[in-house]
C-alpha cells in the first residue's frame, strides 16, 4: 500500500494508522498493568513493607541517641585519653536521672551488647542518683560505683554514639567492636553462628542431595510408566505435598523416637538389642530425615515435568547404535533431564535453608539452623537488632538464589502438581 | 518402558532392583502419613505400638482420643484441652476461608493482568509475586510482628487473615496462569463483537474456562493458611488458637494422643483436598483441548 500513497495510512478518523496502534498498545498496557495493580500493591502493605521494616532494625541504634542526646553530643568533644570531664559526667547524671525507667532499661540492654556491666550500673545509678542533690557529680558517681572510673565503660559508648550500627552484622558471624570500636572476634564460648551457618548449608546441601538421589529414579518412573499407572504412583508425590507439615513431623516422631516404629521393627526382628536403640530423634540426623521426606516432592515436581518432554526415542536410538544401557542413559538422558535436576535442585536448597518448624521439634539441640535462632532471638533474648542481622544475610542470600532460578528456570514455570 | 523380551539376566536384575529402589522411595514418600491412622486409635498415652495393640486385643483399641477432641471427655481437667482443639478448629476456617476469598480474588485477577502480552516487566512483577511462597516464614514473621503491632494488627483476625491473604496469592497466581496458558484469546473478541460488555465477558466467557485454575489455587491457598503456623504464633495472640497452633502446642508441651486423631482427620482433608485438584486439573486440561500427561 505505501508504494501508492505518499503519506502515512490513516484510520478511519484522519489519525495515523502507527499514532492509533500505539494508542491502543497503551491503553491495553495500563489495562494489564491496573488488573495487576490491586495484588502488587497488597503485597506490598502486607509482605514487602513488613520485611524491609525489620531489616532497618539491623542497622539501628537510635533508640539510645534518644535517652542520651546531650551525653552523646558532649561525648563527642572527649580525647579518650583521660577519664572525661566533669560537664560530661554531669549531662550524664541528669539524663540517667530524668530518664524514665524503661526508657533506661531498654538503653541499658543496648549498652550491655558493647560492654557487659552496663546494665547493673546503671539499675544501680537510676536508684541512687536520686538522693544526689547538687555537683560535683563525678565524685559522687564514682562513690556509688567505681565503674564509673573505668574507662572502659566510658569508651564503650564510642562504639553506640551513631544512630547507624554494622555491630549486630558482626555479632551475625561471630565477630564484634570492642571498645574502641575495632573489629575483634568473639570470644571463644561465644561463637556459635559462624558454626550455625555452616551447619545450614550443610544440612541444606545434604537434604538437596538426598532428594535428588530418592526423587530422580522415581521421577524417571513415573515419566516413562503408561499414564494410568503413573497418575496413581502421583498420588504417593502429591499427598506428602498436600499433607500438613506439622502432621508429617508428627509421624516422624512416631516413627523415629526411642520406643517408635523403626527402633522396634529392629528391636523385634532381632537386628539390634533392647538397649542399642539408635538416637534418631533430636539431633541432626533426624532433621535431615525429616527435610529431606518433606521436600522430596519439590524436587520430582520439576524433574518429573521435565523428563516427560524428552522422547523416549533418543535412548531407543543410542541403544540400537549400540551403546550399553548406563552407557546411553548417562550420554544421553541425564544431560536432557539437567534443566529439570537444576531447577529441582535450586527450589529444594531455597526452601531447606530457611527451615524452621522441622529442626525446632525434631532437631534437639545439635539440629537447630539459623532460622530457630532467628526465631529464638525474636521471642526470647528481644535482641531485635541480631535478629533482624541474621534473618537479613539469610535474606540476602535467598534472594541470590532465587535471582539464579528466576533466570535458569523462570519463575512462571513452577509447578504445583 | 518395560522389560523387552530379548532382556538379558543383567538387564532384568537392573531392572528388577530399580523398581525396587522405586518401591523403597514411594514407601519413604507414604509410610509416614499413614502409620498414624491406626496409632490414633490406640488406648496407650503414648505414641508407641503396643504389643497388645499390634495382637487386635479389643481393650488396647479405643475412640476415647477422638471423643476427647471433640470435647466429650470424661476426666476432669481435659475437657479444657479438647475444647481448645474445637476452638481451633473454627477460628483455622474463619481465617483460612476468608483469606482464600481475598486470596483468590487477588490473584485471579493479577494473573489475567500477568497473562496480557502487553505485560510491562512481567519476569520481575511475577517474582515479587511470587516472594511470599519463597522467603522463610520466620523472616516473614518478624517482619509482620514488628510492622503489624506498629499499626495495631497483631493479635487481630484482620492482621491474621492478611497475613494468610499473602501466603496465599502466589499459589493462586501460578494455578491460575498455568490455566491461561494456551487460553485463546479470540473468544474474547468473538464476545465482544457479539456486544457483551467486559464484565459480561469476564464472567460468561473467560471465568467458566479458567474456574478449575481458579478453584485449585483456591484450595492451595487455603490448606496454606489452614496449615500455617508460625505467623500465627507471633502475629496472633495467645487465645488464637488455630488446629496447627495448638498441634505445635501439643507437640512441645503436653504429648497427647489428640494430637493424631486431629492428625488423621487432616489427612482426610488433605486427601479430599488432593483428589479434588485432580479431578479439576484434568477437567481444564480437557476443557482447553490439552492432551493429559504422557
């Protein structure tokens, strides 16, 4: 049509044919974008706003800059040479004295963290600071307490005087400011997330590994069995999936405890004595167990979506050119059936190292991964700022993770079932 | 792919001892669900086969953990614990039913938005999308319980069915994607020629296609909620008790049997729950002129 007319085509109503397309595209744009709206935003509210909130909290520390403004202002000006002046000592005595008591006792858990000690000085100073009427103060305070004269304590604060800390990181693995604010590793009884994380990887990796061993040959099965046969062994994948997770922890427990099911199979058959029953419940092995049964669907899921796309004709022909079974499968097969071992593989890790109910009520002490310590400093040290460092590095490497699997599997080809 | 007939002895070894390993892994993947049917049927306190158990002695079998969930126990202080397990059973379905609703409603409609091709940055919208299904339900948790109690959703039904909401809507938009795959999109110019508005499209054309997509993320959105714990615990109060809170509860403190009858009727469920899935899942593959797996 252009070789016939000059100009560009027009519609029906005089406009360019291209203005009016690109019209239509981007009412149909805003249409897709305004259908998806509603959702994004409610996750939005309900997810990503909650997560990035607590996230802040593991780099927070202005909760003290607010019950010690002026000390931390007049701290600033002290050479850390000597014990600091009397005005310090003063704004000191007035803020611990005016402060209200939780405002204190929150502060002074915060003060603990850089130097233990702080606490108990300063439960007793608020009491005692009330009988003190007028200065010199720094006589008085040293009256009450000599930890007032250490300079340690003094030094200390230097590590809490900005509203910004990477302290609860360092905590995170193990490492942490000593008073004058340079890194140092924990002390040797207090190291255990370096320990915690290695042993989430591990435990991760193993759970990935076992899946992979139990849920490739199954995969493989159900790919090549007639479908009447293979829709019904789908049932024995998809119920697990199905089943609630604490009830499957529940069978586990009967399972596997002292008196449970494998120990008296063992028992009764005469394989082990009455009193060698093995220890399978609280301790890492039975973690591992437990994840990798809870997760094995995840990996057959994608395998098994996978291997039913590959034509049963490329083995036939490296067989018939003369290949030996193994042979062929290995040449052959597995290197089609990889998109489906890396995906399977991928999703299983991704939800094995967040895992958190499982190692709670199987895993005893010698099972717990990060997630339970996450949990633990969440409801019962309050140690908000460690908790919110720790769930960020977990989150940090997630979101690695899940970037790779987006980009190797896309995310749209996950599959329920 | 079975055994040619030309096999040789090698072969039907191999063969023979893979079916085996199969066999091994089905019972590793089922065993477990279902040794504790007939465990919660026992007399015994304990979770343990018994050897008059295990002999058919009538004594050692009993409905008596069943009679005490559902509240009809006779000894003193345990009609406290059974009607816990009834409060939980109803406070699991007001919030799992309305968070399915919610759920649902949301993510159908993003997924019909997600499926456009005109879908600016689809790849990353559909990965936040996805993100709750993704991210540990700890870290979700914490950050819910900080944010929540800062604008006084904690220890609310409102906080909890919106938490659930989220943990719901990517199972709901990845069924219901899956469903729009291959969806033919001239039906909907066909009925909008024919006059019908969008509404009347969307409801008479587009909706009874994808309602199997549609009803199955419904269901998985719901048995998330219905299974979900650790929101609850911390997003919730003490008196929200839901059935896997109180399981948890159970589990650490107080080890009774209850624990199992509740167990097997959730299995139940989670059986009706599956066989439904299927059914539709085969209905819409059917409906979109699909062939079925293999």
């Amino acid at each position: 049509m252009n070789e016939t007319t000059a100009g560009p085509i027009l519609t029906t109503e005089g406009i360019p044919l291209k203005v009016s397309l690109q019209k239509a595209e981007r009412r149909n744009k805003i249409r897709a974008i305004l259908l998806v709206a509603p959702l994004l935003l409610f996750i939005l509210f309900t997810f990503l706003i909650p997560i990035g909130d607590m996230l802040m909290r593991s780099v927070d520390d202005s909760h003290i800059n607010t019950v010690f403004p002026k000390t931390f202002k007049e701290y600033k000006k002290w050479d850390r040479q000597d014990l600091p002046s009397e005005e310090l000592y003063k704004t000191m005595f007035f803020e611990v004295k005016d402060s209200e008591g939780y405002a204190i006792g929150k502060a002074s858990t915060r003060m603990n963290y850089a130097k233990s000690g702080w606490k108990s000085l300063l439960k007793k100073s608020k009491r005692k600071f009330k009988k003190i009427e007028e200065g010199p103060y720094k006589e008085q305070m040293i009256a009450i307490d000599k930890k007032w004269a250490d300079m340690e304590y003094w030094k200390a604060i230097g590590v809490m005087v900005d509203a910004r800390t990477a302290g609860y990181y360092l905590n995170a693995v193990d490492l942490k400011y000593n008073v004058d604010k340079e890194v140092v590793r924990q002390k040797e009884n207090r190291r255990i997330y370096n320990h915690t994380w290695f042993k989430t990887f591990k435990v991760s990796v193993l759970v990935m590994v076992f899946c992979l061993m139990l849920g490739y040959p199954i995969a493989y099965l159900l790919s090549t069995l007639p479908l009447k046969y293979s829709n019904l062994l789908m049932i024995c994948v998809l119920l697990p999936f199905w089943t609630s997770l604490l009830v499957r922890t529940v069978a586990w427990m009967v399972m596997l405890q002292q008196k449970g099911v494998f120990n008296n199979l063992l028992v009764m058959s005469n394989i082990i004595a009455d009193e060698n029953r093995f220890k399978l419940m609280y301790n890492e092995t039975a973690t591992i167990i437990v994840m990798t049964q809870i997760l094995l669907p995840f990996m057959v899921l994608p395998l098994y979506s996978v291997m039913r796309t590959i034509s049963p004709n490329y083995m036939r022909a490296a067989l018939n050119l003369g290949a030996a079974p193994l042979h062929a499968f290995w040449k052959i097969y597995m290197p089609n059936s990889v998109p489906g071992i890396s995906a399977g593989c991928m999703l299983v890790f991704i939800l094995a190292i967040g895992y958190y109910i499982t190692p709670e009520l199987v895993g005893g002490k010698d099972g717990q991964m990060i997630g339970n310590w996450i949990a633990y400093h969440l409801k019962t040290t309050l140690n908000w700022g460690l908790c919110a460092a720790l769930g960020a590095i977990l989150l940090g490497v997630m979101t690695v993770l899940y970037w790779v699997y987006n980009k190797l599997v896309g995310i749209e080809n996950i599959k329920l079932g | 792919m079975a055994l040619p007939s030309y096999a040789t002895t090698g072969e039907k070894i191999g063969w023979y001892g893979f079916l085996t390993y199969c066999g091994l892994v089905f019972f590793f993947l089922i065993a477990p669900i279902f040794i504790i049917l007939p465990l919660s049927f026992s007399a015994s306190p304990f979770f343990e086969f018994t050897r008059e158990f295990m002999n058919l002695e009538p004594e050692a079998w009993s409905l008596r953990w069943y009679r005490q969930m559902v509240g009809i126990a006779s000894v003193g202080d345990t009609t406290v614990v059974s009607n816990k397990w009834m409060l939980g059973t109803r406070n699991s379905f007001i919030i799992g039913i309305s968070a399915t609703f919610l759920a649902t409603a949301l993510g159908t409609v993003a997924a019909l938005g997600l499926s456009r091709p005109n879908m600016p940055f689809k790849g990353t919208i559909m990965a936040i999308l996805i993100s709750p299904m993704i991210v540990p339900l700890i870290i979700t948790s914490a950050g819910m319980f900080f944010f929540y109690s800062k604008i006084g959703l904690t220890h609310t039904y409102l906080g909890l069915i919106l938490a659930h909401t989220a943990l719901g809507t990517p199972f709901v938009v990845i069924t219901v994607t899956a469903t729009l795959t291959g969806f033919d999109t001239n039906l909907i110019r066909a009925s909008q020629s024919l006059g019908a508005d969008t509404m009347r499209t969307f409801f008479k054309v587009i909706m009874p296609l994808i309602l199997p997509g549609v009803i199955s993320g419904a269901l998985f959105a719901f048995i998330t909620s219905f299974d979900e714990v650790v929101v609850v615990m911390f997003v919730g109060s003490v008196e929200q008790i839901t059935i896997p809170k109180q399981m948890w509860a159970g589990l650490r403190q107080e080890t009774s049997p209850v624990i199992l009858c509740m167990a097997t009727c959730l299995v139940a469920l989670s059986i009706a729950l599956l066989t439904t899935v299927e059914l539709l899942r085969r209905r819409s593959e059917r409906l979109r002129g699909i062939k079925l797996r293999n």
